[in-house]
C-alpha cells in the first residue's frame, strides 16, 4: 500500500478509506496524500471555487452530483484497479 505522514493534514477517515481500499486490492495508490488532495480536489474544488468568486450562485443537487461523479470517475480512472466478480 502507498504511504501517508501520519499526523498530516489529511490524516482522516478518506485516508484510512482509500488505505483500506488500497488493502483489498480495489485500489492501486503509492502515496495516499497525494491520492486523497486529488480526489478532494477533483470533487471540491469546482463548488468551492464557484462560491468564492459567485457568492450568491446557489448550486443544484444535480450539478453538485454530476462534479462528484465526474471526480470520483477521473479518481479511479488513475487508481482503481479492475475486480473480478
């Protein structure tokens, strides 16, 4: 499994999850800080910018979805690594 500083700022449950996931074999991830500020990055990123610049933008269910899916896809696209059933 990748490896983590211990105590950083990301050491939180997301760490442990894709530590954990990494542990099964469902995912491939050789640093998992790294891994873990691309994934907030690719899901958070796009709302937090949006309110910080359009403060009265109210966004919808939907388009806060299709952020999250489309980050969690490109996250896995790079470390998921394909199970069999």
């Amino acid at each position: 499994m990748g490896t983590r500083r211990a105590g950083g700022p990301l050491d939180t449950p997301l760490a442990a999850a894709v530590e954990a996931l990494g542990a099964r074999g469902a995912l491939l991830v050789p640093d998992v800080e790294l891994a873990v500020r691309q994934l907030v990055a690719l899901t958070v990123s796009v709302p937090q910018l949006t309110q910080t610049f359009d403060p009265g933008h109210v966004p919808t269910e939907a388009g806060l979805r299709a952020v999250v899916a489309g980050g969690v896809e490109v996250f896995l696209a790079r470390y998921g690594v394909l199970m069999q059933p």
